[in-house]
C-alpha cells in the first residue's frame, strides 16, 4: 500500500470514530438532559429568560435567551429548557474539525474532534444549560477567524470574527480574557500584525465591541452592581497560596496523561515555523497561564475548573502530532484516561438523575447538592399549598429555592428572602428589579404566606445561626414541617407564615 493510500485508510478510520462517538455522545447527553434536574444556576437563567431584558445583575443576555427559546419551542420540560445548548454542544467539534482539517491535514481534524469529545469538560457539554457552551462556541469561531485572517482578511473571516466576538459579549464577563489574549497573540505574530492593519479586521472588532452595549447600560442604570459583583466584590485581589489549588483544579479536567501532550504541544507549536500553530499556541498558552496566575488573587469560594476550557481547546488541533511521536503505550494511555473521565463525568450526571444514587452519594460525602431535592420538594409543596387558603404566596428562602421551584410551578414570580446565597452569586440585584425580594408585607386578603427554606443551603455557619436570620427577618417562627431528602442529603423546612414581626434579637432562635 502506498503512502498516499496509507493516509487516506487512516482518515477514514479516524472519521469513522468520530462519527460513531459523537452519535453515542448526543444520544447519551440527550438522555441525560431529559432525566437530570435542574442546577440552580440552569433554573435562574429559566427564571430570567422568563424575564426578557438586554441584560442581567449576573451575566449578559444570551443564556437567559436560549433558556426561553427551549422552553418557548419545547414547553417546561428539561430536555427543552436545554435543547439549545445541545445543539450548540453538538456543532462545536464539528468546527474543530474543520479548522483544524483546513489548517494541517484531514486526519488531523478528525483526531481533534475525537479528542474534543473524549476530553472530560468539552465532551459534557451541552448536558447543562450554563454559558460555558456559548462562550466556548464563540472562542471557538474567533479562534477559527484569527487562523484565516493570518492568511487573509477578507469577508467571511470578517463576518466570522464579528460573530464570535458578538456571542461572546452576550454571553458572559469572562470573554474579555478571550479577547485579550487573542488580540496579544495577534500582536506577537507577524502575519497577525499584518492582518491588524486592514480595516476589516477592525470592523469586526467595532461589531464585537457593540454586543457589550447592553451590559454597560444595564451596569450604567444599577450603580454598577454587575461590574462590582464580578471585578470587586467576589475577589479579594490579595495574593493567597489558594491558588495552587485552584490551579491543580483547572489542569486536572484536561486528563494527567493529556496534560503532558497538552504541555508538549504548547511548547512545539511556540517554536512552530506555521503561523497558524503559533497562533494556535500562543492563543491555548496564553489563557491557560493567565487565569493559572489570576487563581492566587481572586476568587476563592467558588470552582473555576472551566474557565482553562477554551484554551485547552485551542491547543487541541496541535495534539495528534504530539501523540503520533509518542510509544504506542503512552498514546493508549492518554486516550483511555481521557475516556474514563468523560465517562466519570458522564457517571456523575447519572448519579445525580437518580434517587438512588443521591442517596449512596450523600452517604458518601459527596452529594450533588444543587441538583437534589427539587421534585420532592415540589410535590410537598403543592400538597400543603392545597391546605391552605386561596391567596397564599410562597416565599422561598433564598434564590436557589425560588429560581428550582418556579420552573417545577411554571411561576417565575415567587418572593424570595434576603439571603448570603443571593448576594454571593451576583443575583440580589436582579430579584430587587424583578420586585421579588421580600419587603416584608404580607399577602393582600389576609392570606398566610407558605415560607419554604432549607438550612442545608451555605451561607451561614450552622443551622442555628440560618434560624436566627429567618426570625431576624420575619420574627417568631411557628412550628415547622420538616423535609429530609435522598436519605437525610438535604433538608427543607416549611413554615406557614401569618405574621411579620421582625425581631433585633434572635439568639434564642
């Protein structure tokens, strides 16, 4: 067989692969979606989608947007409120492919997009309905643009670039890094310097520069309250050795064998002679590195695992050549580690799906919190809701009890309680615009409010001290209906509330 043959077998195979992943991927994925409730961060962006504005206290617009198309296409089920973001999970690798096919070779595509499908954080996506996929789809197309426009800057890279760069404003704070980078590797080429000085390129960037217009009003209407949440109040802009953690959790996704080619590959393609490997390089490096550095000075409190996605990502094309030199055993091991941690994350989902699991889960310490509880929750609720007059309004504890059960209810309007949890993820602003945060009235009609809280949620040291702020808040609290799910993982207490006397004094509880 000649060579030219000899390549052209091993393409094949290669696409057959991809193929055949990627329908087993969907099909999983899509079947996971349908089963899996929701986070709480999936339930508030159904909340805001219920709520349509250019943007929000939290993020810019586009994930609320396509929580509201799913649901408007599907009705309010899961699958529907995350269709849209399955779809966009679905076409990603199929761009890789093509970027990476245009740039090096065929078969090179096609084992790039067998890797974005193996690799544990891209592999998943889609299955949650969060602003990861669109961002990454825009990094993506600006990446795929910054490649052609190394050779040429003409319409459809324009057309490309504007689009990436107009998702990703629209998509969330964090694809400012994105564009820095991509335009300090722009700078750091020759080709890129060259393509920076025709107009075009800077039209596209003039169009990106507008999908920030929306967040800026909105910022500009409320003193600030999104930039402050995201650039001031959430990090402590104090170096911290935290970070050496934050940043063994952001490599770790990418698989301990994979990251070495992942290293490799950065490496050779800094000193690659193509511009497209350099770019490439300089693009996945340059990310990478720096939210490795911002991990010791900002936030310490929530992960931030996926935010390296989009620069892994973009070293990903440069992988299979890596790979190809490496001993047959090595090159085993790297794709069976990268398989068994999709496969873990995939395991994970399911175990969350299931009641069952949730309980061996929370046995376990390690109990997935923020997707458990809500459909038994629901059921409670509405049996005492019926025991109680016409008229009565639920009063959630605190925006994750509010966003879960509106979905379950249809209600994107329940009151919620001032709570640590609402301030922490940048949503009290936006329940304060909506009208839903509690002013401390009662019900018109004299009806009761149906008070649902858990002391499972963080934000308070103890059980104790999250008794003491709902007595500070309402006053003296009435005997409580008690609700322990999946085996005692988390609990839920409702009160029927008929009166708010807010108290200065709670220690007593």
């Amino acid at each position: 067989m000649s060579t030219q043959m000899r390549v052209e077998e091993q393409s094949r195979q290669a696409r057959t692969a991809f193929v055949l992943v990627w329908v087993a991927l969907c099909v999983a994925k899509l079947a996971i979606a349908a089963r899996l409730p929701l986070f709480v961060d999936e339930a508030f962006y159904w909340q805001e989608g219920q709520h349509l504005a250019l943007a929000y206290s939290d993020l810019p617009g586009l994930t609320a947007w396509l929580a509201r198309l799913g649901v408007a296409l599907g009705g309010n089920h899961l699958w529907a409120l995350r269709l849209p973001i399955l779809v966009i999970g679905a076409l990603l690798p199929w761009l890789l492919v093509r970027m990476t096919a245009r740039e090096f070779d065929a078969r090179t595509g096609w084992l790039t997009g067998l890797l974005v499908l193996v690799l544990p954080l891209a592999g998943t996506l889609g299955v949650l309905a969060v602003p990861d996929v669109p961002l990454l789809l825009a990094s993506v197309l600006c990446l795929d643009a910054g490649a052609r426009a190394l050779r040429r800057v003409d319409v459809g890279v324009v057309a490309e670039l504007a689009l990436g760069l107009v998702i990703g404003g629209l998509t969330h704070y964090r694809f400012a890094a994105v564009v820095v980078v991509g335009l300090l590797a722009l700078l750091l080429l020759r080709a890129g310097r060259a393509a920076l000085r025709r107009p075009g390129l800077w039209v596209a960037i003039g169009l990106g520069a507008l999908a920030w217009l929306p967040l800026l009003l909105w910022n500009l209407d409320n003193a600030d309250a999104g930039l402050r949440f995201q650039l001031v109040d959430r990090h402590p802009w104090a170096f911290g050795l935290h970070g050496i953690s934050l940043g063994l959790m952001q490599l770790l996704p990418a698989t301990p064998v994979l990251l070495l080619a992942f290293a490799q590959a950065g490496s050779r393609g800094l000193r690659d002679a193509r511009p497209a490997a350099r770019w490439l390089a300089l693009c996945g490096v340059l990310l990478i590195v720096a939210f490795f550095v911002l991990g010791f000075f900002t936030d310490r409190r929530r992960v931030s695992f996926h935010w390296t996605l989009p620069g892994f990502v973009a070293l990903l094309p440069l992988l299979p050549a890596v790979l190809a030199g490496w001993a047959r055993g090595w090159r085993v091991a790297a794709w069976a580690t990268a398989t068994l941690g999709l496969a873990a994350a995939l395991a994970y989902f399911l175990l969350a799906a299931s009641p069952v699991g949730r309980q061996w889960a929370a046995s376990h310490d390690q109990y997935p919190a923020n997707f458990a509880g809500w459909n038994v929750l629901d059921t409670v609720v509405r049996a005492r809701l019926a025991q109680l007059p016409a008229g009565t309004r639920i009063l959630a504890g605190d925006f994750k009890i509010g966003a879960e059960l509106g979905f379950a209810r249809g209600d994107a309007n329940i009151l919620v309680l001032d709570h640590p949890l609402n301030r922490k993820h940048g949503r009290a602003p936006q329940l304060a615009l909506w009208g839903l945060q509690f002013d401390g009235r009662m019900p018109e009609g004299g009806a009761p409010l149906l008070l649902v809280a858990s002391p499972s949620h963080a934000g308070f040291p103890d059980a104790q001290a999250a008794l003491v702020d709902l007595c500070q808040q309402l006053g003296p609290l009435p005997p409580p209906q008690a609700l322990d799910v999946d085996g005692g993982g988390k609990r839920f207490v409702l009160y029927v509330i008929t009166r708010v006397q807010p108290q200065a004094d709670c220690a007593g509880g």
